[in-house]
C-alpha cells in the first residue's frame, strides 16, 4: 500500500498563544488511536516554533544558516503524519477528519503527497 505524507501547516502568528486545547488533544489522540489500530498511521509528530528552527540554505556552492523565526514566512509546517492508504483519497479523507477535530478558531491547512518509493 502507498504511504502519505501530510503536512500540517499552520499560521504560527495567529495560532491560540496557549496551543491545543484539553479537548482538542483528547480528540487528536482518539483518533491517532483509531488510526494505528487501523494500520492507517505509521507515523506522526508535532513540531517546536519556528523561533527555536534554523534554515539551511545551499546555494552557488555555499552554505548559510538562518536562524528562526522566520518573520517573513505566514504559514509553517507545524507538525506532519505518515499514513499508509489504499490510495490518495482514502489518505485524503483520513486528513480531513484530522482538520475536523480542530476548533473553529484554529486555521489549519494539510498538504497531502505520496512518499516516492524506491
């Protein structure tokens, strides 16, 4: 079966200050939970503020480090999942019920790709 990437992007600037809440936690792990038992997530992980990240950057041969956060950039990548699917819809639909257990005050945006094999 053809494994998924989905990137959780977030605004980082206007995400609650306090993060998830209780509930939205709970409902993130019943359905992490769902999603293992259904050998459909093989991997997931939440990711710091871009203020404690640093940038590679390779270009014309050389090197440079930038250090977070990145003023300039909106929407980050503020978490991701690996998840194992009969084909990109049904890995569409799981990430749509991830985006669901969100509150309504939360803006969330996932990108989903295959991860190529090989």
């Amino acid at each position: 079966m053809p494994r998924y990437l989905s990137l959780i992007r977030i605004d980082e600037q206007n995400a609650p200050a306090e993060g998830p809440s209780p509930e939205l936690i709970q409902r993130m792990g019943e359905l992490i939970e769902e999603m293992t038992k259904a050998g459909v997530m093989l991997d997931n992980a939440g990711l710091t503020p871009t203020e404690q990240g640093t940038r590679v950057h390779y270009e014309g041969g050389r090197i440079s480090l930038i250090d977070g956060p990145f003023t300039e950039t909106k929407e980050v990548v503020g978490g991701y999942a690996v998840i194992q699917a009969k084909d990109k819809a049904e890995a569409i639909e799981w990430t749509k019920r991830f985006l669901k257990v969100h509150e309504p005050h939360w803006t969330v945006t996932c990108e989903v790709r295959e991860v190529m094999e090989g």
